[in-house]
C-alpha cells in the first residue's frame, strides 16, 4: 500500500547534490543582511555604528592624555597647532546561525523537505563563508541538538556539505518537543547574529514558547517554514478516498473520508496557523517566510528572501 506524500527521490548523497556548481557564482554576490547592530569579537566585514579601527574614515575628537599616537591626524596639527585623533567605523563579523529542524515530519514530501532544508542551508550557509562571517549549523529534535560551529572562509565548505548529508532524521515518538529545543539552542548559542530556523513548525504545542526563547537572547531570528506540496494543497497532490491518517511524530491515528469540504477546511486551518506563527514572529520583531519545498533554491534565495530583506 502506497503512502502518501512518503519521499520518492533520493537524497543528496554529496556536496555538489546540495550546491551544484552552477549555482556558485550566483550565490557569492548575495549577503545575508543583519538590520541589527552587533558586537563581533573579531573584525569582519560587517559596519557598525561604533568606532573602531578599521580602513573608513568616520569623525575627529580632540586629542586625550594616554591615546594612541598612530590615529593622530598630523596634518591637522600641522595647520592648527592642536591634537585630534581619528575616528572609523568599525568593522564586525556577523554569527550566522542555520538551524535545521531534523524531527519526523520534516523527513516527508516531494520534494523532501528535510532534502530541501539541507539544500537551503547549504545555500545560506555557502553565503555566509563567501562573506567572511562566523557559521554555525544546528540540527534539532526530540532527541536533542547537535552542531557543527564557528566555520569562517571558503575552505570550509565541503566541511558544511559533509556535516548537512550526514543529518539524519529523528525518530518518531520522542518525548521533547520544538519549545525544549530553541531553549537548548538559545542557551547554547555564542554570540549574537543571524539565526536561520528551518522547520515546518508543524507542531501542536510548543512554538509559541519556543520563539519566546529565541527572541530573549537578542539574535535576529528569521523563521523559514518549509511545506510540501502535498500539504500546501493535499487534494490537488492526489489525496482522494477513505483514508487512515497517521501521526509520524506522535503515533496517533485517525480514519477519514476526503471530501472537498474537509479539503476546503484543512486549507482553512492551514492557512490560519501559519498566519498565527507570521504574527508571532512580527511580534517578536521575527522575519518569517513560508517556502513551498518545489521553489527552485535560487528563486528562494534570490526572489522570495530578497524581496524580504534578509539578503541583499
């Protein structure tokens, strides 16, 4: 008996799978855009408003017992017989973080939205290495978070890929839930920066927590909800007859009869959570953007995300 909405295509087996060359060049000239201001601990090439050291002439101030005698502007002295030092603005690297919902119902759909996960991520992730920023990736589940942290440069990439191919989906009924895994994300977290959340956010309870406890730490969070096509629109993939509907994270079961009431009103209440979450995060000051997994990766990245402002 076939299943339905169960993934036909195989999954991406190496790097170029999830980054094909092609796509490369299209992706170094894009930047993941932070509309905050943050304090990197090494410089990058992020401006901030505070003055630095960096290459950017900013201002002048008057001259201060125990300054540094290299940002003295002699030229000024030369003309006014007085000490000024110069101001830049300083330059920051940016902590990007992409964090990859790995439970059950991610591992689903055509195109697999756990597959299209780690190709997005892959995508973010190559941006932020091409631009000089500090990467971290996350897996969560149920079963807890695993990361692979701090990666900088292009030389790292391939480290990235082999790290998203060997991300295996959780099992099913597992005790945690998606409020217990931001607060082990939020916790563990280093820095602040950009953090990517990538999940269907398909779950009952515990999302609404879950945004409160990334919201508290002072990231820019924004929430990529990746669905399949068969739950965009479950009667148009094929959803026709008397059915019995499981639970793939929590075992429950029920029996339906599809009819284009019940599709009517599942698109009804689908619609109705996904505005709920969209509100959640602007009320958090949260990006969201719902990402049907058959959107070219490009067309996401370039159009959807752009026309968002979270790249540039």
């Amino acid at each position: 008996m076939s299943r339905f909405g169960a993934s036909t295509t195989p999954r991406p087996s190496t790097v170029e799978d999830l980054l094909p060359p092609g796509l490369l060049a299209h992706l170094e000239r894009l930047d993941i855009v932070s509309r905050k201001v943050f304090s990197g601990r090494q410089h990058g090439e992020r401006r901030s408003r505070r003055r630095g050291q960096s290459v950017d002439f900013a201002d002048h101030r008057p001259y201060s017992p125990g300054d540094d005698l290299r940002f003295v502007d002699w030229n000024i002295y030369a003309r006014l017989d007085a000490l000024f030092l110069k101001l830049y603005l300083e330059e920051e690297d940016l902590s990007l973080g992409i964090a990859i919902d790995t439970s059950a119902s991610m591992d689903w759909g055509n195109p697999n939205k756990l597959d299209t996960a780690r190709r997005l991520a892959m995508a973010l992730g190559w941006i932020g290495l091409c631009n000089h920023n500090r990467v971290s990736v996350h897996g969560f589940n149920g079963e807890g978070i695993q990361s692979l942290r701090t990666l900088r440069g292009r030389r790292r990439a391939s480290e990235l890929g082999r790290w998203l191919l060997d991300l295996d989906p959780g099992a099913a009924r597992v005790p945690g839930t998606f409020a217990d895994s931001m607060k082990s994300l939020a916790a563990g977290r280093r820095g602040r920066g950009v953090l990517l959340v990538l999940s269907d956010f398909l779950e009952g309870d515990g999302v609404e927590e879950g945004l409160r406890f990334l919201g508290g730490r002072g990231d820019e969070v924004i929430c990529l909800q990746l669905l399949a096509p068969e739950e965009v629109d479950p009667g148009k993939s094929g959803l026709t007859g008397d059915l019995r509907l499981e639970d793939v994270e929590h075992g429950g079961t029920v029996e339906v009869t599809v009819t284009p009431s019940l599709l009517r009103s599942y698109r009804q209440r689908l619609d109705a959570w996904c505005g709920s979450l969209r509100t959640g995060c602007t009320r958090r000051g949260m990006g969201h953007l719902t990402i049907p997994t058959d959107t070219d990766i490009e067309t996401v990245l370039v159009e959807m995300m752009r026309q968002q402002g979270y790249i540039r």
